[in-house]
C-alpha cells in the first residue's frame, strides 16, 4: 500500500513544502474544538460555545474564496503571511476577552477577526503539486497523500486539544493551535521554489463558482461540513453525558482514524471507474455509515462505530479535489479549490450551532440525526447533479 507514496517525493522542495502545509494546518483540527472547550468551561453552554465556534467558521468561510483569489492574482507568500500574523494576533484578542471576561460582543468581533485571516493551507499545498504534477498520474496519489495527512491531523488534533483544555488549563489547546499556525504557515511561505507562478490574466474571468460542477461540489461539501461540525460538537457532549468527557477527543480521534486508513488504501489504487461514480459511491457509503451512531448508549461501542464512519470521508474529498483540478482554468485554480474549505466552513458553521441547540433540548444521541440528515441531503444533491460532474481524461505525463 505504501509503495504508490514513495516517488512523490522525488521532485527538489517537495518534502520542505509538505512538513511545512502539514504543521501550519495542524489547528484546522483543533481551533474550533478548542474554542468549544473554551468557552464552554467558561459560560457552562454548548449553545454558547457553538454560537462562538460557527461565528469564526462562518467569517472564515467568506473569506477564503476571496484570500484565494488575491492568491491567483499576487501569489502564495506575499497573502498568506500578513494574514497568518493578523490570525495569530486575533486569536490571541480572543483568549484575553475570554480570560478578563470582557463584553461578550468584543469575543464575537475578535472571532470574526480570527475567521476572516484564517490560511485555508490545504488549498495552497494542493495548488502546489497540481502546478508540479500536472497531467500526471501521480496528482491522484499527491492528492490522497494530502487526504491522509489532513485525517492524521484530525486523529491527533482533537484527542491533543481535548487533553491540553480539560487536563493542562482550557487555554492550552488554543495556545498551541496558534504556535504551529504561525510557525507552520511562515515556514511554508519561505518555501518559494515550489510557489506556482502567477498566471493572472488582468481581464475578469468570473469566479469558479459559476462552474456548475463547482456549484454542485460547493453544496455538497456544505452538506458534509454540517456532519463534521456537529459531530464534532455533539461527540464532545456525548462523552460528557456518559461521565467522560476527557476521552471525546479520541473518539473524535476514531473518527478520523476511519478516513486515514481508507484515504490510504484509495490513494493505493488505481481506478478505472470514473470520478464522478467514484464520487456518488463514496457519498452513499458516507450517509450509511452515520446510520449506526444514532442508535448507540454506550461510550465503548461508539468509538468503533465512529471509526466506521469515518472510512467514506477521505475517498469523497480526494475525489472531490480531483474534480475541482479537472474543471476549474488554472488561473483561478486557487479559488477554486478555496470553495471546498468555504462550504465546508459554512457547513461546519450551521451544524456546530444546530448541534449545541439540539443536544441543550434533546441530548447528544438524539442530536446525531442532525448529522445523519444532512449526510442523506449530501448524497442527494450529489446525485440530482451528477452530471455536472463529468470531465475529460487528461493527457498522461510520465
């Protein structure tokens, strides 16, 4: 399974841009559920805490088709590095209204501030070996490689956060999202020989969103976040239901952990079935995989049955990138791939703050067929659209 990854990293600056993309993204995993932990230590409400959590995710998710495009247009380094020094500095305005109890509004605006200048880092690692790769039958193999890197971010992200806030002090897991942000973003700015060049044109040439294809991945992908954002939460106040909050972060961690071993094993083969099949199987295993978590009571079995569900999550986002680099022009392939990190970030925004509301009125269990209902409307969307979704084979470079 190994053997596919070997040769991706045979090209001169690739392993320095990859430690780099991996360390800077490290926090996608941890700010939102560290801000949870936060402030719901501090206000004794997941409403409260989603409210807060949605309001950074929603600023980020308006925001990251915008970075992308000034990105397209100015390149990586030259955006990203005074936004990972204006995000670094809002989050620490965050954690001190929070520490001196300041207005409840002032936490609201320094969130919306630590959204807005948010790196959607993924999207830049990808960017860089499309340009490397280009036509070449090792992107689908780049790609799950960056697939599987993001879930083992998210197996070892929450169960650290969740350690660091309920076992250290609720400010340590935000403390250290903001470390590896700042140093992990600055040091993958510095890594300039592998920065796809500029290729902006002067003229208007719309935005990606206006693709259809594009359209129909951004509601899907809405769809997805909104499972992600409120299992996330509700998780959390599972294991507090069941008198063990400290292990919610390793059940979280089973979550990913499904999705790490299958991105894995997809990005091992190679397919014949097209992309947009691929793409419709995997929602459908998805939306199936959720359906067990509904109906379990006891905190031994839903690790497991988490794992389960994760396994479908990596082959649907590697596939969905692939499109995305199918159908977007590559001048705007940033952008492009900036709408999968903006829907999933509206998406993580609706169900985080569903899930606290749900989970305050019906408990935790019972909330979970708000992230069942919305995997079914993903996997519906993607069907009705599905053929939108056809591209044409690119021409193979060796």
């Amino acid at each position: 399974m190994v053997g596919p990854y070997r040769g991706l990293f045979s090209t001169p600056g690739v392993k320095g841009f990859v430690i780099a993309g991996f360390f800077g993204r490290m926090p996608m995993s941890m700010l939102g559920l560290g801000i949870v932990l936060l402030i719901e230590a501090l206000t004794d409400s997941y409403a409260m805490a989603g409210a807060i959590a949605a309001t950074v995710n929603v600023s980020y998710a308006v925001a990251t088709p915008l970075n992308g495009r000034l990105v397209d247009r100015f390149g990586q380094a030259r955006v990203i590095v005074p936004l990972t020094l204006a995000h670094g500095t809002a989050l620490t305005g965050l954690m001190l209204c929070a520490r001196f109890q300041a207005p409840l509004w002032t936490m609201f605006a320094t969130a919306v501030v630590v959204g807005t200048t948010a790196v959607s880092l993924g999207s830049l690692v990808r960017a860089r070996w499309s340009h490397l790769l280009a036509g070449s039958a090792k992107l689908h193999t780049a790609f799950s490689f960056e697939s599987v890197a993001d879930e083992v971010i998210f197996v070892a992200g929450p169960a650290s956060v969740t350690a660091l806030a309920t076992m250290v002090n609720p400010y340590a897991g935000l403390v250290t999202a903001l470390t590896c942000t700042v140093v992990g973003t600055l040091a993958f700015a510095m890594q300039r020989g592998t920065e796809p060049p500029v290729r902006w044109t002067g003229k208007r040439s719309g935005s990606p969103i206006t693709i259809p294809g594009i359209a129909l991945l951004s509601c899907v992908f809405l769809a997805m976040g909104a499972v992600f954002g409120s299992v996330d939460l509700i998780t959390v106040a599972f294991a507090e239901e069941h008198g063990a909050k400290h292990v919610s972060g390793l059940l979280l961690a089973a979550f990913a952990g499904g999705s790490l071993v299958s991105g894995l094993w997809y990005g091992a083969r190679q397919w014949k079935i097209s992309l947009r099949s691929r793409f419709l199987r995997a929602l459908g295993v998805f939306a199936a995989g959720l359906t067990p978590i509904m109906l379990i009571g006891d905190i031994r079995i839903m690790a497991p049955m988490l794992f389960l569900a994760g396994l479908a999550i990596s082959p649907t986002i590697i596939t969905g990138y692939t499109l995305i680099e199918r159908l977007v022009p590559a001048h705007l392939l940033t952008e492009g791939m900036s709408w999968v990190s903006t829907s999933v970030g509206f998406g993580v925004a609706l169900g985080a703050w569903a899930g606290g509301r749900l989970t305050d009125v019906f408990g935790a269990s019972n909330a979970y067929g708000f992230s069942f209902t919305c995997a079914v409307l993903a996997v519906l969307i993607g069907a009705a659209g599905s053929a939108w979704l056809r591209t044409p084979v690119p021409q193979k470079q060796s």
